[in-house]
C-alpha cells in the first residue's frame, strides 16, 4: 500500500461529508418549495401543487425562482467571504470588503432616491457601485506607497467603505421619510421577497460563471493565502492572480447583493464552519462552504417567510442567527485565528 | 570554481526612492554545488540579498543572473522550479495539515487549474519524512512549536524540488538535535548535487556545514572564500565590530566573543 493512500482517508471523509451536505440542501430545497402560509400556515402536499392552480404557481412562480436564488446568494456569499479571507490572509473579513456591500447599498440609494425605484434600476445600480468599490479600492491600494499589497488593499477597503457609508447617509438625509426612506431601509435589510423568474435568469448564469471559475482555481488559492515572497517563490503571479480570483468573487457578491440587498454573516461565518468540517485546504474548504452558505440562505429565508404573517426581511434573521452561531462557535474552540 | 549557479553583478538595492542603499556594488559568484553560509550583522542586507536572489525583488542597479540568464528571462513557474524559499518564519492563518503545507511546495509544477496527484503527495510525504515530521502528518501546522515549523518550511521547500535552496537563518529556532538533523539534511541535498545557500548569525554552525563563506557588511561583500581561509577571528572581528577568536576542538572550528 502507497503512503498516499493512507492520506486518503480525509478525502473520503470530505466526499462523504459532501454527499450528506448535498442530500441535506436537496431535502431542504424541496421542503422549501411546499412551505409557506398558503392555503394555511405549513407545508402543501404533492396532491395541492398538482390539483389547486394557486398553489402550483405559487410553487413554480414565487417560491422556486426565490429558493434558486437563496441558493445561489448562500453559494456566492460564503465563496466570496472563503476566498477573501484566504487572500488577505485574515479570518475575519467578509465579501463585503473593499467597499463592495457600502458600495452596493450607495447604488441602491442613489437609485431609490435620486433615478426612480424601478426594480431594474436598483438592482442596476447597486451592482455598479459595488463594482466600483472594487475598483476605486483597487485602485487607491495601487498607489499607496507603503505596506505589502494585502494591507494596501485593507487600508483602502476601509477607506473607500467609510466614504460609501457617508454617500449612503447623504442619501437618507434627502430621502423623503414616508416612501423612499423606508424602501431604502427595506432594501438594506436585506430580503427575497421580490424575486421573479427575470431576476433569476440573469444573475444565477453569473453566479454560475464566477463560483465554477472560483472552484478551477481552488487548489491554487492555497498558495495565494500565503505571504507575498512565499507565494511568489512557489511559482505564483501573486498580483495578477490575487486580481483575477478576487474579480470573480466580487462580481458573483455584487450580482447577487443587487437583487438581495445586503445580506449579513453568511459569508463571515461559512467559511469558518467548511474549515471546522472540511479542515483549511480549499479544494474541499471552497465548495464545503458554498454548500453550507446554499443551505443556511435557504433555512433562513423559508424562516423569513413561513412562521409570521408579515415577513421578516432575510438580512435580519442571517444576522441574528449568524450572530448567535458565531459566538457558539467561538466558544466552543478555534475558529482559526492564531492567538 | 565550477560552474556558477548564481551571480551578483555590482548590485546596488533601496527599499524607497531615496532611502539608504540596503545593497551597494555588491557583488558575487555561487559556484554549482556546495553550501554557501552568509555571515554578517543584523540589517546588512543578508534577507534582502536572498529576496533578490529569488526575484522577489530588482535591483536598483546591477543584474542577477541564474545559470548564466538574467531572472527576469524566466517565468515565474520555471524560477519556482529551480529555486526554493525557506523564510526564518512564515505566519500562518490557516491549520492546514503539515501534508497539505509541504504539498503547496509541488505548485511550480501544476497549472492554475490543476488539482495535486497521488505522486505530488507522496513526494510531499517524502519531503515530511526527511525532517522527521511525517508522523506529524495530520497535525495542524498552527499547533507546532517554532522550531517543528521551521522543519515544515524546509520540507515544503524539499517538495519543490529544486536545484538552489535558499534558507533565511535556518537554525535560529531549532534545538541541538534538529539542528543536527537538519545539518544532516543539508549534506544529503549536496550529495544530490544541490546548492544551498544560507544566512546565519552562528559562526560554529556556518564552520560545520558550508563549503563557503560570505561575510557581508554594509551592503558590500567584506570577505569571501572557502571556511578555512575566511571564518578567522580577525574577520569576524571585523564584521561584528565585536572581538571574536576562532580555534579548534576536537577537529571542529570553535569561535568565542567578549
């Protein structure tokens, strides 16, 4: 017997783990189809979305496309939030970062506000800025003088964020309180409510492109997460890689972020948890997380929606279960950051 | 002298535009094969001249040239396929398995979107074993003492499978026995033909395992020859503005300071 084949054994670990994982988000998938508050509160039959005409377009209209999508803002949030905090090197950083989420809820104000709260321009908008967070971090990282390029690019992360922040401010400052500060407010909390089959159409190839382009390079970003000189000694274009991997994630976060809103936690707390089950390599710590990002969205949007009459808006529960599972996780011993 | 691996011509280096040179003329020739010990005080550009041997970093001026080519006529992949990195320390964020850190060693040789094969790990598992941590194998490489992750870094730079390492103070967190050991390792590489060039700030050690010594000061190369001609007190003296003496015991170069 080969010494390699001893090591196999995490491997098969990981593929049963990956099996059970897809098996659970397939089952709540499903389940997430038949739940909801129609005709009562709780789960439709086969027989109801076969037989009753409103509950089948409920089920293929409202709540696939939603469930699709909730599957892919889990899948591009935690890979986004997987592979930043491997490239900058620091656990606690989240897809939000580099002024992607400030940007975003900028877009979404400026629109709401200022260009008409169409749907489409909202949606169009917060993409653009989020976008140009990246871009405009990018770009003051670039010429900052001093520092190695991961730090530049945190420096200007948080610049750039705090300047979006006070843009956004501005906005609500000039919204009018009664509709458009309240939309606004909507919107930031975060929520699926909206999402149609256009939605879907349109982000889900996206988000498709970017995470099969993320899981490519997966292996690879092993050696990004390492120091600058050390990555480069082992073959790396540690500038032009880093570039590439992170336009990736942040295209599939801006995407979705424009037809969410901005959905807290998922992307901070995922990747801890692929690295909790999967351990720290990302060929399996990547699509560990995208699994359980799909499957916690998913849980918490069926828990936006089913038990209260009024729905919760996604953004909130994310939070407050996000919060609550961190601090669990925390406690309960390493989450990977080195004392 | 045979071949030359590595050569420095008249290198002058700064961090930023107008700061200090770090490197000045500095200039020198690293014969295929053999170990190179680099000598010299703290801030004298020993790392720095380790960086610009890896490409990491260009010179102001001057060229480095690897196997008669200027670095930068190589790719990156074909520089990582050659020359290796072992860092005095490398912080890591991640518990990866000591197997998964050596295997990151086997990245010149796989392509953006390759996955590592049954061979690049046993390659790595080989690497582990050769500085003693294979039985370590699963373990996190957060949960190792400094001087076992110094042994990792070595390993990982063993799975690269190169033909000139270059280790920043190899032995500053090993203890007697892993220094032993990793001396050790160091000749069995020379068997193999390879080049290894070290800094250091421990004359006994540089007397033990190098073929040559480097004694750098101020950015320039103050001395430089083979161990017995080089390693005396009055250099040493000289370098660390500190009174040394060198002598022998038991056939072995010994050295004291005030």
């Amino acid at each position: 017997m080969t010494s390699f084949q001893t090591d196999s054994n995490p491997v098969r670990r990981a593929r049963l783990l990956f099996i059970g994982l897809a098996a659970l988000l397939l089952l709540v998938f499903f389940l997430s189809l038949l739940a909801g508050r129609y005709p009562s509160p709780g789960l439709l039959s086969i027989e109801q979305v076969q037989n009753d005409q409103m509950a089948h377009n409920i089920v293929f209209r409202m709540r696939l496309p939603r469930a699709l999508l909730a599957v892919a803002v889990g899948m591009s949030l935690a890979a986004a939030g997987t592979v930043m905090q491997m490239i900058f090197g620091n656990p606690l950083v989240d897809p939000g970062f580099l002024g992607v989420s400030q940007g975003a809820a900028f877009g979404a104000g400026l629109s709401i506000v200022f260009l008409g709260n169409s749907p489409w321009m909202i949606q169009a908008s917060a993409a653009f800025f989020a976008c140009l967070g990246l871009l405009i971090s990018y770009f003051v990282a670039w010429k900052i003088r001093y520092g190695s390029w991961v730090l530049r690019l945190i420096l200007a992360g948080i610049c750039v964020s705090a300047i979006f922040t006070s843009l956004l401010g501005i906005t609500k400052y000039a919204a009018d309180p009664t509709t458009q500060l309240a939309e606004l407010t909507f919107w930031l909390l975060g929520g699926l409510s909206a999402i149609t089959w256009q939605e879907v159409k349109i982000v889900v190839p996206l988000v498709l492109l970017c995470l099969t382009g993320l899981m490519l390079f997966r292996w690879r970003l092993n050696i990004l997460a390492l120091k600058d000189s050390t990555a480069f000694s082992l073959g790396a274009s540690t500038t032009r890689e880093r570039a590439f991997i992170l336009a990736l994630a942040v295209i599939a976060t801006a995407a979705v972020t424009a037809v969410s809103g901005l959905i807290a936690w998922v992307g901070l707390i995922m990747p801890h948890l692929a690295r909790r089950l999967f351990g720290a390599d990302a060929r399996f710590a990547l699509p560990g997380s995208m699994l359980l990002g799909a499957l916690s969205v998913l849980i918490c949007d069926s828990l936006s929606r089913v038990p209260f009459a009024a729905e919760i808006p996604l953004g909130i529960v994310t939070s407050l279960f996000g919060a609550l599972f961190f601090m669990a996780l925390m406690m309960s011993g390493s989450v990977g950051v080195k004392k | 002298m045979s071949e030359a691996i590595l050569e420095f011509n008249s290198l002058s280096f700064a961090y930023q535009k107008g700061s200090p040179l770090v490197l000045e003329g500095f200039s020198m020739q690293i014969g295929r094969g053999g170990v190179v010990a680099v000598l010299g005080p703290n801030g004298t550009g020993k790392t720095t001249m380790l960086m610009l041997a890896l490409g990491w970093l260009s010179p102001d001026a001057g060229q480095v040239k690897l196997l008669g080519r200027s670095l930068d006529d190589y790719s990156r992949r074909e520089l990582g396929q050659i020359v290796s990195l072992v860092p005095q320390f490398e912080p890591t964020f991640f518990d990866f398995s000591l197997l998964d850190f050596a295997l990151l060693g086997r990245a010149p040789y796989l392509g953006s979107f390759s996955m590592p094969s049954a061979e690049d790990y046993e390659i790595a598992r080989q690497a582990l074993s050769k500085v003693g941590m294979v039985e370590k194998a699963t373990r996190s490489v957060m949960n190792i003492s400094g001087g076992e992750h110094q042994l990792v870094l070595l390993a990982r730079s063993l799975a690269q499978q190169t033909e000139l390492l270059l280790l920043d103070e190899p032995t500053s967190h090993l203890d007697i026995k892993n220094k032993s050991r990793l001396l050790a390792i160091l000749r069995e590489l020379v068997s193999e033909g390879k080049t290894i060039i070290f800094t250091t700030h421990e004359p006994d050690v540089a007397a033990m395992i190098a073929t040559s010594v480097v004694m750098v000061k101020g950015g320039r190369v103050l001395h430089a020859g083979p161990v017995a001609e080089v390693m005396t007190g009055a250099n040493l003296t000289e370098v660390y503005d500190t009174r040394i003496e060198a002598g022998e015991y038991a056939s072995r170069h010994v050295f004291f300071w005030d």
